[in-house]
C-alpha cells in the first residue's frame, strides 16, 4: 500500500512525540512493506507567528492532497498566547477549521485500562476490578462550538450567546457510528444526554430510540451527562463498551476519562469523515515540559494506530503497534508522569526510550 500523509507537529511537546510515533510508523511501513509518503507543514500557535495563520494555505493544500493526516497538540506559553487575537488561536483559527474542511463528525476516544495496569489510575482496585474499557464516541462537527457565536450590549445590559444546533442527518450519522461499533464490540452502547434541561439532548434522545429499534441487536441505554460524570468516578467498569456524547458533552467527559487513566498521555484519538480523517493526541501541548525529552508519546503512537485502523483500513498493523505499546507497560515501564513509588527508577522511560522500546518489539515480532 501506499499512502500519502499530512503531518502538522503542532506546537510545545508536538514536535518530539511525533518523531516517535513518525519512528513507529517507518517500522510498521518496513515491516508490513507498504510505502508512506509523509510532508510535514506548519500548523498551531507558532505557525501564527511564522507564517501569519495557524492554519497557513500552505497546509491545507497539504492536508487536501493528503490520505490522512497526523495532527501534534497545539499552543504555546500563557504569554505567548495572549498575543495571539482570538479569531486565529490555534483552537478557533486552526482545529475548528481542520474539522469543518474534512468534516471529521466521529471523534473515537478509547479508556482502556487493563487490570494488569490498576496502579497508573488515581482510583482504588475495587474500582477499576478487571479493567477499564470504554471507547468514547464523540460527535465533532456540530452543537455549541460551531453554532453562531455573539457578544454585545442590548437595553443597557451585556450579554453573551452561543447557540447550540444539530440537524437529524449528523444525530444519524453519529448515531450509526456509535450502533456498529458497539455491534462490532459485542457491547452495550450508553448514550449520555441533557434531556431534562436541552431541547438539542431531547432531539438526539427521539433520534436514538428510533435508531435502537433499528439495531435491535444491540442494547442501548441512556444517562444524564451529570449522573455519567459521577459514576464514570464510582463505577467506570459499568460503562465497558460504546459510549455515545454530543460535541462539548463529549469534550468534557473524555478529558474526566483520562483522569481515570492517570494521565491524558494514554488518551490518543482519531477524527473520521466521509472521506478522510485526522489523528491526535487528546492532550494539550504542554509548553512547560518541551524539548525535555519526558512527554509520554503513547497517545500519539496509539493515534498513529489509530490512523492505521480507522483511516487505512490496516488493523493487522494497527493491533501490532497496540500490543507493542500494552507490552511495555505490562513489563513494568513507565513514563514519567506515570512512575509511582513502587516503580523501579531504571524501568523510568525517556519520550526517546518509549519510542524504542515500540520501535524494538515490533522489529522482533
């Protein structure tokens, strides 16, 4: 196979835990014998100030040309970003637009933490049991964050909206996303909602029912996004399988999931559309800590599985460069950030180390 790919380093940590999930893919590519055309392009807070835009014509010609592409966080120091006007921050001038132009509507966010691996969560044994394994279907593209925005003053007084529409046809379009994979899984999907206060969780509500008696096959359920937030805390393990969120419901949720993880350094995601997707880490860019070589880049190899699965079609590659990552960490290894008391200092890896490390199993399988 080969495929040509759009990688944007993005900003802080961006550039050096994509050399490592750009190091597994060579080895995928080698070992799989397929061919990867990669161009990088500038993209986040300093493309801002490099090339005037956090999302230059330049890259998106790239990323338009491209089969998929591997997006790094962006965003840089609080100082440097208040420099920044907030039409062209890296969130509002680049991510929102990179979603529109491909229509990304299907966010896939896996918590996935086997028993072997209890002591990187904050929670207790008796909490996670036999493991955390939820897969965090978010719709991308619609609700709050893309409705028409306005700030002014009318009869003396300011105000603020923000207006939160969806249309039937992208309810649908994720709603299928979440029923097939839930199906595929064998598992139970929650669909999480604001229905006793939202008429938008009401209208995804209708929509839902109709689509289960459809998917018959597949049990359904729902919950109120407030009770999903406490139980994701008191009981997680209840929602192994699908679960199914709407635009900022979901950006939320999935940050509080990453929690459970110990860390949003295991929280790699993919952005799908109906002709191509992106691939991302969840977490942010981290300024603080760049150039350290100590950032954790398994949420980035895990996106560039993620990118191997959802936007190639690869799975066999895709388990592979999984199980590399599961395998380091069942033997003992962690980054940093990850490293508890009981953690022998030399099984403390470097962002170099993890890469590796992946880069080794793989080589050997």
């Amino acid at each position: 196979m080969k495929k040509t790919l759009a990688v944007l380093e993005g900003d802080g940590i961006g550039p050096e835990i994509m050399r490592e999930g750009i190091k597994a893919l060579r080895t995928i590519e080698k070992k799989f014998d397929h061919e990867f055309v990669i161009e990088h392009a500038p993209f986040g807070a300093r493309a801002y100030f490099d090339e005037g835009s956090p999302f230059p014509d330049q890259t998106k010609a790239i990323c338009d040309r491209a089969d998929a592409i591997i997006k790094g966080p962006v965003g840089l120091s609080l100082e440097e970003m208040n420099k920044i006007p907030p039409e062209s921050s890296p969130e509002l001038g680049a991510i929102l637009p990179l979603r529109k132009r491909f229509n990304t509507y299907a966010n896939y966010r896996p918590i996935r933490l086997p028993k072997s691996l209890a002591s990187f969560s904050p929670l207790r044994d008796s909490v996670i049991k036999d493991g955390i394994d939820i897969l965090m279907i978010r719709e991308l593209v619609g609700g709050i964050y893309f409705g028409d925005k306005e700030e002014g003053a009318a009869t003396g007084m300011k105000y603020a909206r923000d207006d939160c529409i969806y249309t039937e046809e992208q309810v649908r379009a994720i709603g299928k996303i979440a029923f097939d994979e839930a199906r595929r899984l064998g598992a139970t999907l929650t669909h999480v909602h604001k229905a006793n206060v939202l008429a938008t969780s009401r209208f995804w509500n209708a929509i839902i029912e109709d689509m289960a008696k459809e998917c018959a096959d597949v049990e359904c359920v729902s919950i109120l996004v407030d009770n999903a937030a406490f139980q994701l805390v008191k009981n997680p393990t209840q929602f192994n399988g699908v679960m199914l969120l709407e635009n900022m419901q979901g950006d939320i949720l999935t940050d509080q999931a990453g929690g459970l993880l110990g860390s949003l350094g295991l929280m790699p995601s993919a952005c799908i559309g109906p002709e191509k997707g992106y691939v991302e880490p969840a977490h942010g860019s981290a300024p603080d800590i760049a150039g350290q070589n100590i950032a954790n880049p398994y949420s980035m190899i895990g996106s560039i599985a993620f990118l191997l699965d959802k936007c190639l079609g690869l799975k066999e590659e895709s388990d592979a460069l999984w199980n590399a990552m599961f395998d380091i960490l069942e033997r003992g290894y962690a980054t940093s950030e990850l490293a508890g008391e009981t953690t022998d200092p030399k099984n403390v890896l470097s962002t170099r180390d993890f890469g590796d490390m992946v880069v080794d199993i793989l080589s050997q399988s």
